[in-house]
C-alpha cells in the first residue's frame, strides 16, 4: 500500500512529492478498483493546484488586508496581528485519514454494518480550510483601567469583531458559509443573524480547553474556500504551545487506537488502510525525514521552510497598540 510516508526520505520538495505521491496512488487505485484512493489522489491535486497557482491569494490577502486596516483605526488600543497559511501537507494528509476512520467509526457504531463506498466519498468533501487565516487580540495592560478584568474586555472585543467580520468581507466578495457543524450552541454576544455562521469554541470550549471562534468563506473572486479564526492572545498560546496542543495530538492517537480495538483487522477495506497512513505520520520521526528545505532535530525542534508539517505562510500582519507605534502599513 502506498503512503505519503514513502517519499519522505529522498530530498524532493513538497511540490514534487505531491506530484509523486498523488499520480502512484492514483495509478494504485485504478489497478486495485480502489475509488475511495481515487477521491484522496484528487483530494492531493487540490492542494498542488492551490501551491502551483497561487497568484489569486494576493487579490485575497490584500482584502483581507482591508480588515486589518478598519481594526488599526477602530481599535488603536488593542495589539493584534493577522496570520495567514495554507494548511502543511501533513497536516492535510492526517486530517484527510481521520476523516476516514472516524467515519467508518462512527456509522460501524451505530449500523453494526460497514458504509458503502458512495457514502464514504460524499463525507470526504468537507475541506474547507486548506487556506486559514487567524485574527488574534490582545489588550495590553497600560490601556485597562483599574479593576477590569483583561480576559473580559478581550472578549468583549473579540465578538464586537465577530459580529462585523461577516459583513465587512461580504461587500469585498466573501460569502459567508453556514457552519453546518451541528456546533449549535454560541454566545448571546453573537448577533443571532451571525449565529448559523460560527463554530463557537470560546463559549463552548472542547475538551481540551481549546478557545477560537470560527467561520468560513467561500472568495467568490479566487473561487475557493477560506477559513478565518479569531482568538484572544491567551486562546492562542493555549492552542499553540499549551495543554490544547499536547491534550489534542494525545487524544487523536488513543482514539485512533480505540477505533482500531473496535474494528477487526481486514474487516472494512477503507478503514484498514486509512488507519495505517494514519498511524504511519503519527509516529513519524521528524528528525529522519529529508525534504527540501525542511529539517528537524526532533518533533519539537523544527525548521520549516516549505509547509510540510507547519504550513506556509501566506501573511503576518500585526498591529501594536496606539502610544507604543503609530505606523501603520
């Protein structure tokens, strides 16, 4: 069986392992009447499209950019930055197996049969956040006034910006797509025509304590999906470097070991080889992998320069609060 993990070791770039990668497997699954692999090898000429034709994301990133700009001139006492990216290869290639497994998982549970392979390709169309963009507010200390809570006026702000957010990129050819999470519940600081838009995790945190609101667009102009998150500074480290981050990559390997307990081994075709891909980069040593213009020391320690396993990215704009800089690009 063919993996993403086989054209880690020879020095390509990511460009050319897509390419190697995406036309094997495809060749693959014609030879082994596989169309679920047929759907993962078009799911791969996605992401080369979006790393070969490119130009569309600075029309984007310059609307986005607009934003920023309204932010700067009603908000000059928050500090803030833009960041932008396209989602890693590894990153893609582990969410688009997880899928997958949770899935089959899932309809195994409550079917006690197998689904179907239609049924399976119709759920693999839920990528939408290949291209991300993420706001992140901070209020600094010498702008709160004595006996205001930070975390409280950070969220205050955070959902004042929600709630304009949807309107604001309307009008500069974004469309703002439902949620259709079954992530129901938001906040009463969500305007209700905002509510069907978000996915609400600053409410309604996951388990892992992760904080973020989120929403996606459809750029009319670049004819492609975005995603934009909002988060306080706070929520961010939680999801970068704290307990949100370890507790996730955690609970993604026990409970794909859990649904590998449930699930017998050469029962469900799809599952069996969605769960290998999967295991196999869970488990990857970075420090051993050789691709161009990547290197890690450990799965910590990493120099990313080519958005195999961080991203690339797209923008970082930031914005420090007005009596500490004024310029403003």
């Amino acid at each position: 069986m063919i993996t993403l993990n086989d054209y880690l070791f020879s020095g390509d770039t990511v460009l050319k392992i897509l390419h190697q990668y995406s036309s094997d497997l495809k060749r693959s699954a014609i030879e082994t009447d596989n169309p679920i692999d047929l759907a993962h090898c078009n799911f791969l000429i996605q992401i080369i499209e979006l790393l070969e034709h490119n130009d569309f994301l600075t029309s984007q990133s310059q609307r986005i950019k607009e934003f920023y700009k309204y932010m700067t001139q009603k908000y000059p006492f928050l500090a803030f930055t833009f960041k932008g990216r396209i989602k890693s290869l590894i990153r893609a290639e582990e969410k688009f197996n997880g899928y997958i497994l949770e899935y089959i998982y899932d309809y195994y549970q409550k079917n006690h049969s197998y689904p179907t392979e239609a049924e399976i390709k119709s759920n693999l169309t839920c990528f939408r956040d290949l291209i991300a963009y993420r706001i992140v507010i901070s209020m600094p200390m010498c702008h709160l006034e004595d006996g205001i809570s930070q975390e409280e006026q950070e969220k205050k702000y955070l959902y004042e910006i929600a709630n304009v957010l949807p309107q604001y990129l309307e009008v500069r050819g974004f469309t703002a797509e439902l949620s259709g999470s079954g992530h129901e519940k938001t906040a009463d600081s969500l305007i209700s025509s905002n509510r069907p838009y978000y996915r609400d995790y600053v409410a309604f945190p996951r388990p892992s304590g992760y904080q973020s609101l989120h929403i996606t667009f459809y750029d009319n102009l670049a004819r492609c999906f975005t995603e934009l998150q909002l988060r306080t500074k706070d929520m961010d480290d939680l999801a970068e470097i704290g307990s949100a981050n370890h507790f996730g990559y955690e609970r993604q390997q026990e409970e794909s070991r859990t649904r590998r307990d449930n699930i017998p081994l050469g029962e469900c075709r799809y599952f069996d080889e969605a769960y290998e891909r999967f295991t196999k980069l869970q488990e990857l040593d970075l420090a051993s992998v050789n691709v161009n213009m990547f290197k890690a020391f450990n799965n910590q320690l990493i120099n990313d320069g080519c958005g195999l396993f961080r991203g690339r990215q797209i923008l970082p704009f930031e914005h420090l609060s007005r009596f500490q800089n004024d310029l403003i690009d």
